[in-house]
C-alpha cells in the first residue's frame, strides 16, 4: 500500500504544469461602431476594444477574424523582471 501511495504521489507531480516564457500574438479585426473622440486615445482605444471584443458581438461590433498564437521562448530572452517570477512560481508549491 505504501508502494502504491508513493507511485500515485510520482504520477501526481510529473502531471504539473510547466511555468515558461511565451511569446503570444493576437490578431484581430472587427468593425466597431464607436464614438471618434476615442479613436485619439490610444491606450482607452485599446482598452475598449478589447472589452468590446470580449463581450462578443452585437449590433454595435461585428467580428472578422480572431487568431492567437503562443511560442515558448527561452527564459534568457525575457527580462530579469520575467526570470524571476518563472522562478517563483516554480518554487510556489504545487509547481514544477
């Protein structure tokens, strides 16, 4: 029984999630019926749009494509900043 405990504890940590760097892009293009004074704005552009996106389509947006790529990277592209939070959170329990 104890052998049992200790391969099913073995098979439990080998089935955790790998914490990496990723590099993700999205595309995405819809039309948007929107006021123009926010069009000047672009960080509340930004911000808009993507709500907008995500509460999906309406009669105020009409969506035209949507892709989302992620590729790993190696963890010495990215910035110290980054690196050490990969390394937190691998040491957070429950994480490899």
């Amino acid at each position: 029984m104890v052998m049992g405990r200790k391969s099913s504890s073995l098979q439990h940590q080998s089935a955790r999630p790998e914490v990496g760097v990723y590099d993700c892009e999205i595309h995405l293009k819809f039309r948007l019926v929107e006021d123009e004074a926010l069009l000047g704005d672009r960080e509340q552009l930004l911000e808009r749009l993507l709500e907008a996106f995500s509460c999906g389509p309406d009669e105020y947006l009409e969506p035209i494509l949507a892709e989302a790529h992620a590729e790993a990277v190696a963890e010495t592209d990215a910035s110290a900043q980054m690196r050490r939070q990969v390394i937190r959170l691998r040491n957070a329990k429950g994480v490899q």
